[in-house]
C-alpha cells in the first residue's frame, strides 16, 4: 500500500500556478499549446506540473508522447475538480476586496422558511460574524419554486428549500432531516401514547398550514392514502401563530421536528410518529453557473458546521 503523503508535503507543494497549469494541460491536452496560453515556457510550465506530482506522490497525466494528446489520470481528474473551485474562490476574494475598496457593503442574500431563519441561521450567522463582521447578511422569506427562479436570476445567492434536487442550474446540499412531528398540549389525550400514528389524528381537530405549500399537501395526501382525516379548523402560514394555536387547545398540528423541539409556549410538547412519513429534508442550495463570492461560501460552511 502506498504511503500517504503529509499534508506538509502537499500544501507546501500546491500554489496557484501549479493548479493553473494542470488545468489549462487537462483543457488544451498539451503542454505546448498550455505553455503557450500561459505565456510560460514549455519546461517552465512542465516544472509546475511535476512539483505539484511530486507534492501528490502520483501522476497527474498518461503521456503518451510524441504529437498523441495527454490524458488526466484518476488522481488528475480529481485535482482539476478541485483546482477549478480553488481557483474560483480566488476570483471570489478578489471581487470582495474590489467591493470593499469602491466603500461598497459586502452583501449576501438568504432565501429562508421561518423555520430556518429562527432555528438554523442565528448560531450559523454568530459563528459567521467572527471572521466577517461587516457584511450585511439579508434573509428573506421564500417558497420552492419562487425561491430557485431567484437563485437562477441573481437576485438570491443561497437559498434553503425542502426535498431539493439538484439540477442543471442549482446545487444542492442536504444539511439537516426535519421529519413530521405532532405538536400537542402536554394534558391533551394524546400527549401520553406512546409511540402514537397519524391515526390519532383521525377525526379531531388540528391547525394546519396553507395549501400553498407542498409539503403540506404530500402531508394531506398521505393522511388521505391512509385513510386519516382530521378535522383542519383553522390555517395559517405563520409559525408563531400556528404553535400559539395549539397552545391554547385549539387543535393539534404537524410541524417540523426542529421547530417543535423549541417550542414557543411551555405548555406544549411533540410526539414523533411511528409509522414511515413523507420525506423532509432542509437542503441548502445555491446557482449552478454563478460565481459564488468566497463570503458566501464562508456562510454556507457556518451554516453546515451548525448543522452537522
């Protein structure tokens, strides 16, 4: 088994240049037509090259020689796709530093349910502050299909949706599962059963949210599949007033897990159902296409290492 290199060896080893070289060599498939779009020589660009092998302890390209095209090998390959987001940070911090030069405000924009603009982004956005206290982080509430038509058009730089899938134009990372709980009173008849179904839901009264948002409607559709029907008596698309609702037994409701574990009113408790749920994972997505600025990415590994 090959030894592997200290990460001494490889950060003393790796420089932009390096990453530049490998990646126009792996574009053009030459290290001639490299050298030349770099404005190097071709041994000057053929010593970057092997300084940065040499740090890797593997080869970078099959070189077959004479006039035939290089090749990435495996190791290669994954160092371009690194070297390409190295490289596009760098560009990134270079864009911030110019903002804050013109005395622009560094800014970055949020898309944000309730739930994760009050229980994910205060402890992200406090460890955030540390290392870049002057910019102006600005949250605003959004919905599925409106929030990724904002991501594509530049008017959001992250966004945080439920069940997103990554596409041609957004990526998308998991961060955090918030499956369905029920939230009761805890003297309410149902508080004490344990572990209780969706079937205790059957024919009593809950508060709901609004049509307008999917996850309530494969919520319903699922009570539907089972046959379960519960009485929704009152709707709201606001989470303080949905979990006051309850509070004052006005009927039970299915929310998050991560906002029912910090509930508003210490009268109120939650129950995790037993049977399989529609799925609800908070994702972090953000454009495909778009050069991210390095304080937003900052932002995201705050937000991640909350999350974790």
């Amino acid at each position: 088994m090959q030894q592997v290199r200290s990460t001494w060896a490889i950060k003393s080893g790796v420089g932009l240049r390096e990453l530049r070289a490998v990646l126009a060599v792996a574009e053009l498939g030459s290290f001639r037509r490299a050298a030349a779009e770099l404005g190097y020589t071709q041994s000057a660009l053929s010593h970057q090259v092997s300084a940065l092998e040499a740090a890797l302890g593997r080869p970078l390209f099959h070189r077959p020689g004479g006039r035939a095209q290089v090749r990435l090998t495996p190791a290669g390959e994954a160092v371009c796709r690194r070297a390409r987001r190295a490289l596009s940070e760098v560009e990134a911090v270079a864009a911030d530093a110019e903002q804050a030069e013109r005395g622009q405000s560094v800014r970055v924009r949020v898309g944000v349910s309730q739930t994760t603009a009050a229980e994910i982004m205060p402890a992200a956005l406090r460890a955030f502050r540390d290392d870049h206290p002057g910019v102006e982080v600005v949250l605003s509430d959004t919905e599925d299909q409106p929030g990724r038509n904002a991501l594509r058009r530049g008017d959001l730089d992250l966004a945080f949706f439920y069940n997103a899938e990554a596409d041609e134009y957004i990526e998308a990372i998991p961060v955090l599962e918030d499956p369905w709980v029920i939230l009761t009173r805890r003297d309410s008849a149902i508080a004490g059963l344990e572990p209780p179904g969706f079937d205790v839901l059957d024919q009593v009264d809950v508060v709901a949210w609004t049509r307008r948002w999917s996850m309530q409607l494969e919520l319903e559709q699922a009570w539907q599949r089972r046959g379960i029907t519960p009485r929704v008596v009152y709707r709201t698309d606001d989470n303080l007033a949905l979990q006051r609702l309850v509070a004052a037994g006005l009927g039970h409701a299915c929310i998050g897990r991560l906002a029912a574990s910090r509930a508003v009113e210490p009268a109120l408790t939650w129950l995790a159902p037993r049977e399989p749920q529609p799925p609800r994972v908070i994702a972090l997505c953000y454009p495909r296409h778009r050069q991210l600025t390095a304080t937003a990415r900052s932002l995201i590994t705050a937000i991640r290492a909350q999350t974790s």
